[in-house]
C-alpha cells in the first residue's frame, strides 16, 4: 500500500480485482488469502468504536449523576467536539488510524472531559449564588483557565518519556504521546471557549436578586472543609505521608506488577517454527511439514495453513520475527477461526510436538506487538576463543533449563555437523606438483560441479556443469579414491595427496563486534515475564561468566 493509503479501500479493491482473476484461471487452480490485513484494521476499528461508546456511556452517566442532566449536557456535548478536533488534527499531523492512536484516543476520551467538567461546575456554582450568566461565564474563564492549562500539561507531560525514547519501541508508539497530548490540549481550549458558551446557552440562571451564599454551608461543604483545614495544619504530616505512600506504591509496583511493555496481539495468526538437525536435508524437513500439515487439517478450529520450507514468512506483519534461510527450518502460519479458540490450537500444537515430533525442534508463537522481540530471555557468551565460548553457554543452557519458567531453551549456534576433512600430505602434494588450492578446485568440481559452459537455446542461456553422478557423490567411503589431475597431467587418487577423516565444526557462527557470540535464549512461560526470568537468573549466569575468555551479556 502507498504512503497514506487506506488499507480498507485497498482490501475492497483487491477482492474485486482477485474476484476477476479467479474466473480467469485454469480449472483446479485457486488463489486464497494467506492473511487479510483489512479484515484485521476493520476489525480493530470495530472494537475501538465498541470501547469508545462504552467509555462515552461510562462518561456520561457519572456526569449526568453527579452533576444534574443540563450540566451533564453541557459536559457531553464537549467530548464529540474535542473528538472532531482531535481527527481534524490528526489528519492534519499525518497520524493515521491505527492501534495504537485508537488506543490512545481510548486513554484520552477519560481525560479530556476533566477540563470541561472543572468550568461548568464552577459556572453552576456561581449561578446558584446568584451571578447571572455572563458574570458566571467569564469567571469560570478566569478563574480555570491557568490552573487548567497547567494541569493539563502536566497530564500530557507524564507521556512525553513514551514520545522522546530513542529506541524502536519510542519510534512505534509515538503516536501514543502526539494524540493524547494533542487530544488533551485540544480539550483545554474547548473548555475555556466553548464550555463557557454552552453553559451561557444551557444552563439555568436563578431569578434576580436570589443569593444562595450558603452553597458552602451544605453538609458536604463544611466536611470537606475541616479535612482541608487540618491537611494545613498538619502540613509536614500530610507531606511525609504523601511521600511514605509515594515510595510504598514503588516498592509495590516492582514486587507485585509484572513488567511488559508490549503485551501479545490478539490476532487470530500462529506462528509455527520448525528446526532439525542442522545437517537435515529440505527433502527431511519438508517431510515433517507435510506430517503437521496432515494432523492440522483435522483440526476444526483452524481456518487454514501457510508453509514455507527453508525459510520463515515474509513479512505481512511489522513486528513479525523473520529468520535467515536454512534447509533445516521451516515456518507455518496457522490461521484460527479466531482469538478466543487460538489458545485452544497453540496448546494442542505444543503437545504434538512434545509426542509426534522427536528430531523437530517446534516453537508455536502468538504474533507480537512492537518491535520484533523473538524470545523473550536472552543471554549472550562472547569471547575469542570458539571452544571457552561453547562451554560457557552449555552452562547458561543448564542453568536456564533449570528455571521452572523457562521454555524451548537453545542457542542460535545449534549443534555442531560432521565434516569430512582431508590432511593433506605437502611433503607429497608439492612431489606431484598439486597446490591445495588446485586440489581444493577439482574436488568442488567434481562433488558440487563447476560451470563449463553455456547451452543457448531460443532466448535462453543454460549453464553446463560438470560434476560425479549422484552415486558417487553420495559414496563417502569412496572419495579417497577420486582421482585428481597431477602437473604432469597423469591422474593419482585423492588418498595418496592425504588423509581422510572425520572432524566436528560448527554449522553456523554469529559475532558480535567481530568477537564469536552465542546467544542462549528461552521463551517465558505463560503469565510470567521475561524481564522477572532474566533479574532471577542472571547472578547465576553472571557466575557461569566468569571466565578471562569469554563474557557474558543480557
């Protein structure tokens, strides 16, 4: 979609385009949606407009009670106003309708009505002591305006660490700071402009010459007053236990409220990922794609499957968590029928992977909100020396295994290949007159082939290569005896220029600042967050670092 599109007009062009189409094709062939993103934004939009007459309905109802059905009036007519200025602003700012500007409208709607109600209570206020509207009007201007612009910047400030983070988390919820803030500010000037002339329309104006200076005197009032009364007598009191209740709900928050700042998506999608072996073969991995794929289709709560073998997903969604290429891994999108029976699948594709899959390392996620995390506990080994490294992150392994909240532990090197290596003899490589590099370039053409030349035919150019028959490709018993091409053009076996064994090596190798680094990971157990893992296990594996030749990270 371009830049400022509108993914629902784009969803209803695509299904009258792909309807076309489909009468088009040849008989048997078919073109199904893999995801359908704007069934998911029109979904979203839907649940936000549920949410946002449910607040308004909230919103109201406190008001008309507590305040009487002309003030509540007036109160109800500011939010649709302060909601079309809010869009008009957001439209011209650029911020589009997405989760997270609906989420902040959501977080907004609570807020900007507390200026709105501050005016046209006090302008009540003054009526019923007798002012007339104009007189009530204007002091409500001047006597909230300040103090309401104060308080409101304050509100909007507490959001402005969210809008200035320099991180990819900042960069994706930034519109959660620029609406709120603008939704709030918005709703001040509605409440020192428009207010006051609502309620000058609205509001009833008591007959001339009526005081009710004894609006103070009510029960409530004089209550109120001796709990004010005393807080100013006992300042330093009120002070202390502000701060004492201030510092207990910091202690509680870190002790009692899991920490997370991207909770999961509630789309229907799961993402299923699949490793074998590191030296499994595309045709072995495809093998067991198709084995879950069979098992899937019997499942009544999944609408379809998406697999792509050798590789993961494209991304059709932002934060999705893409993987490099590798003939041992494969990726399947399972769509549900939707988010209440999604739980339901996950825990049954768990447990076939626990009983049906023996070699397959299976991961089944929910799709993220945020920045593409992956897992959820991650710990890094780095250092210079590739054995120290190996050892040090089988020890983090261990120890996270040993964690009761830990899941599908691993690290990103995997395990180390069978390698056939050749010990070339010099003493007689250089008798016969063959380099290891030339030995080197008649072994890859003959195992893996080489490029001899091309084959045109029409507007087409093939290239030839040259390389043994699969039988003898596969023989590794026989490879000693390939034969090799000596300077003197006669021919020796490879088993008189060397020695043929057997050596482990690592399949893959990741660094970081050009240091060989394993990064030990583990997902979190339901309802418990990574962050809480990470702080229990990292004095253990601090200790597990403790080595001059390697380090650890978090």
């Amino acid at each position: 979609m371009k830049d400022g599109g509108d993914v629902l007009k784009l969803g209803s062009n695509l299904d009258t385009l792909m309807a076309d189409i489909q009468h088009k094709l040849p008989v048997g062939v078919q073109i199904h949606a893999v995801s359908d993103q704007p069934k998911v934004v029109h979904n979203s939009v839907s649940e936000f407009m549920h949410s946002l007459v449910e607040a308004v309905i909230i919103v109201l109802a406190v008001s008309f009670f507590s305040l009487g059905l002309r003030t509540g009036v007036v109160v109800a007519l500011s939010i649709p106003l302060v909601l079309a200025m809010t869009f008009l602003a957001m439209y011209f700012f650029k911020i589009d309708l997405q989760r997270i500007s609906l989420g902040s409208l959501i977080i907004a709607l609570g807020l900007l009505v507390d200026d709105a109600i501050i005016a046209v209570e006090m302008m009540a206020l003054k009526l019923e002591q007798g002012w007339n509207k104009f007189q009530a009007a204007t002091f409500a201007y001047t006597s909230t305006a300040f103090p309401m612009l104060t308080g409101t910047l304050i509100t909007a400030a507490t959001f402005l660490p969210v809008g200035m983070a320099k991180s990819n988390a900042g960069e994706y919820v930034f519109s959660l700071f620029a609406v709120v803030s603008i939704a709030l500010i918005l709703s001040w000037i509605v409440a020192v402009v428009f207010t006051p002339f609502l309620g000058f329309k609205l509001l009833p104006e008591h007959p001339p010459g009526s005081q009710h200076d004894d609006v103070y005197h009510k029960p409530f009032y004089l209550k109120f007053r001796r709990i004010v009364e005393w807080c100013l007598d006992h300042r330093k009191t009120v002070i202390a236990i502000t701060l004492g209740t201030f510092l207990l709900s910091l202690l509680a928050f870190k002790l009692f409220v899991q920490q997370q700042f991207f909770p999961a998506s509630n789309r229907p999608e799961l993402m299923v990922d699949m490793w074998l072996p590191q030296s499994a073969s595309y045709q072995a991995t495809e093998r067991e794609v198709k084995k879950l794929e069979g098992l899937l289709r019997r499942d009544r709560h999944v609408s379809s499957v998406t697999s792509y073998v050798g590789s993961g997903s494209p991304r059709f969604y932002l934060p999705l968590d893409q993987q490099q290429q590798h003939l041992n891994y494969a990726q399947l999108m399972v769509m549900t029928q939707d988010e209440h029976v999604r739980e339901e699948v996950k825990t049954r594709l768990e447990k076939l992977f626990n009983s049906d899959f023996p070699l397959v390392r299976g991961r089944v996620t929910r799709l993220e909100n945020g920045p593409p995390v992956g897992y959820a506990v991650q710990f890094r080994v780095l250092g210079e020396d590739h054995d120290k490294v190996r050892q040090i992150a089988a020890q983090v392994e261990n120890i996270m295994r040993a964690h009761p909240a830990t899941r599908h532990v691993n690290n990103d090197w995997g395990e180390q290949v069978k390698a056939l290596r050749i010990q070339i003899d010099q003493d007689k490589a250089r008798a016969l007159g063959v380099s290891s590099q030339q030995l080197s370039r008649q072994l890859q053409m003959l195992i893996s082939g080489a490029w001899i030349t091309d084959y045109r035919e029409g507007d087409r150019t093939i290239g030839v290569e040259a390389r043994l028959n699969p039988q003898e490709q596969q023989n590794v018993a026989g490879l000693g005896n390939l034969m090799i091409q000596t300077a003197s053009g006669r021919y020796v076996p490879v088993s008189q220029l060397g020695k043929i064994d057997y050596q482990p090596e690592e399949s893959i190798i990741w660094r970081r600042n050009r240091l060989p680094t394993i990064t030990v990971r583990a997902d979190a157990a339901d309802g418990v967050q990574g962050s809480d893992i990470a702080a229990q296990l990292q004095p253990e594996d601090a200790g597990a670092g403790e080595n001059p030749a390697a380090g650890l990270s978090h």
